[in-house]
C-alpha cells in the first residue's frame, strides 16, 4: 500500500547551517599533488554574478585538481554567466576556448553542469557537481535522525522524511528516482522503506522478521542487495527492485552487513565477520562461494564501497589505532592504501568520476560530510560543523 510522504524544504534554521560555508578554502590544494602525478591547474573564475562566481568556486575547491587564483596567474580562465532563468554558460579562455550553454532543472543545477563541463574540457574526465546527495541528517533539537537530499552545494536541501523516529542508510536507484532507507517508521522495527521522488509516495520493501536493512540497488536499478535477520542471523538476500523474488545468498553462522555490486552487476560485495572480526567478501550476485578480499590493512574492515569506472578498486572502512579510517584495495596490484587522516572517517561511497569519494567525519555526536580525493588524499568539507549529516550516497543523474 502506497502512503503519502512529506517533503519539503528544510526549516530556516536547518537551511541556514548547511548554507552558512563562506568559511570554507575553496583554493586550498595539497602540493604533493603534482608530485603524485595528478594534474592540478590553477584557474581564475568570474562572472558578472557574485552567487555564481562564489558557488563555482566552492565546487572547484572539492575537487583537488583545481587552484583558485587571480586572472593574471591563472592557465585557465572559467567565466560563468546567467544564460536563462535555469541555464548558465561557461566560457573558457586563455588556455583554451571553450563555451557551452547548460540547461537545468534549477539556476544551481545548471552551473554545476556548467563546472562539470570545465572538468571533462580541461581534465578530460567527468566532473561529479552536477549529482545529488542523500543523506541522514540529525538535529540537536531532535533525538532522531531523518533523511534529507541535496545537491552538492547545498544550495537545495530537501528533507525527505518526518517519521520522528530513526531513518537510516539511503541508497539511490541509478536513476535518482528512487530512494530506499532503512527506518523504524510504524512498526518501530528496522524495516526497508522505498520513496519515489517524482510523486512522493513511500512504501514498504521489506518488512520481515527481525531487520530489514542495507537495500543497494544494482548498476541496472533491476535488483536490489540487502541484510535480512529473518534466518536468525544477518545474511544476504537479492530482490527484484520492484520488490518481491527475494532469494537468499549466503547460509552460515557469521553477521552479514552492507551488500553493494560491482559495476557490472555481476558481483556483490559486502562484510562478513567469517573469521571474527568483520572482513570484506565477494560473491556472485546469482550466489555461489564467499570470496574474502584480503586488504591486508585491519584485522577490522567494513561498508565496502565498489568503484563505479574502475572494477578494480573498492573503498572501505578500517580500524586503525582507536579509530577509522577509509582505505582503497586494488585488484591488480592487491595492495590497499589509506586515504583519509584526522577524525574518525567512515562510511565512503564513489562518486562518479571514480576518483573521489564522499565520507562520514565524526567527532564525538557530530557528523560531518566530507569529499576525499583518493589521488590526492585531500579533505574537503562539504557544509558546516554546525550541520549534523552522516551516512550519504551519491547519484549523478542530472535531468537534462
């Protein structure tokens, strides 16, 4: 049965926190970059609009490949004006030229796609400014948590959910039609819901016995992974996206946690505490034998994140000393390296370029999301310390 689901723009107090970021470096680059091989060039952005010409530069300051400095000094210029009530155009000059006209379904929408542009024409790789963010976002007015939408600015936040009671965990469809979380809503248990964004209905995915959680859809959007408890124990199961056929895939006495594919669908991967402390596994999404992935990094690792452009590389979470930090193994070489520092670091997802990731950093309640560029190694926050957010995931599917 379908239900009628709220959403609305966050209240003023909220919007104010995650917007409030003037504070932010958006010219802050490590210097190792060059060294580490990865282009990083310094660019001058302006526009005839302020709010443009300072939301361009907070989006090129997460991505490390970019400096911010004055026109003189720059090897490329980037100058974005307003082409439309939603449509922004980008023209490059100095060290190319370049211009382009970009349509989107808002004016913020349409400069990010404007800065993507400058990435693919310059870096010749896919800019991620144009995706969408889900996410959990807490108060301290509340004690739980509620899923929440944004871009990558966070210049349009949406909260998604008003159940007053926990909301946790959410996965895009490829799409970014639909959103599936795990929350304690009606029954008071862990359930999987699914929102569809475009008529704002929810309803219920899975709703066994015990928890129901994880809920990560397919590169195709056709099936979904996820934990169920119903057997006595977490495993994983599969389910066609619309929901139903839900098949169980693995059988043994270990707790089973956060399923994810690969690119091509043909793999999942997820945590498995087999021999004690949780370890990363793959399998075959139609089922078959548990495969361990042996990072070599922490007798602790865990939330398995499967690059989206390279299949050989995987994001994760490890213990390290008496905290986390986010690591990447690499099928080829079958080496792992870190890639956060600092606060505790968890829960990465890809975003689309396959080179940066978006994490959790916490500090004691507070929660804080970051881009962690995997070349470079760089942080970059992406909203204040006064805006509670943890546990994203990302979609790049702009409408066009």
């Amino acid at each position: 049965m379908l239900r009628r689901t709220f959403i609305a723009t966050l209240p003023s107090f909220v919007a104010a926190a995650a917007l409030g970021q003037s504070h932010i470096d958006a010219g802050t680059v490590q210097t190792e970059a060059g060294r580490l091989g990865v282009p990083v060039y310094s660019v001058a952005i302006t526009s005839p609009d302020a709010n443009l010409a300072a939301l361009a530069k907070r989006a090129f300051g997460l991505h490390g490949s970019y400096k911010i400095v004055p026109r003189q000094s720059a090897q490329f210029v980037f100058d974005f004006s307003r082409a439309g009530a939603n449509s922004v155009r980008i023209a490059i000059s100095k060290g190319l030229s370049f211009e382009s006209v970009c349509e989107g379904s808002s004016a913020v929408e349409a400069l990010m796609k404007a800065c993507d542009a400058a990435v693919l024409r310059t870096l010749r790789s896919p800019g991620f400014f144009a995706g969408s963010i889900a996410f959990s976002y807490s108060s301290d007015n509340w004690n739980t948590s509620e899923i929440c939408v944004s871009d990558i600015v966070f210049q349009n936040v949406r909260m998604i959910t008003r159940d007053k009671s926990d909301s946790l965990m959410p996965h895009f469809s490829p799409d970014g039609r639909r959103i599936l979380y795990t929350g304690y809503y009606r029954t008071g248990f862990m359930d999987l819901y699914s929102i569809d964004l475009a008529n704002n209905t929810r309803k219920v995915f899975a709703s066994f016995k015990g928890s129901n959680t994880g809920g990560s859809f397919s590169p195709d959007g056709s099936k979904v992974a996820l934990i169920l408890t119903s057997s006595g124990n977490a495993e994983v199961w599969i389910a066609n996206a619309s929901g139903g056929g839900f098949r169980r895939l693995t059988n043994n006495k270990a707790t089973e946690s956060s399923p994810g594919f690969s690119p091509d669908g043909s793999k999942i991967v997820f945590a498995s505490d087999d021999m004690g402390g949780p370890q990363i596994y793959t399998m075959p999404s139609s089922g078959g034998k548990m495969r361990r992935v042996n990072t070599r990094m922490s007798g602790y690792c865990s939330e398995p994140s499967w690059n989206p452009r390279d299949p050989n590389k995987i994001a994760f979470t490890a213990a390290v000393g008496r905290g986390f930090q986010v690591a990447v193994y690499d099928f080829a070489s079958r080496s792992s390296k870190w890639v956060s520092s600092g606060e505790n670091t968890s829960g990465a997802v890809w975003l689309n370029d396959g080179r940066h990731l978006i994490c959790t950093k916490s500090r004691g309640k507070a929660r804080k999301l970051y881009v962690v560029d995997t070349e470079t190694n760089s942080q970059k926050p992406l909203h204040t310390s006064s805006f509670n957010a943890k546990e994203a995931d990302f979609v790049y599917a702009p409408r066009r």
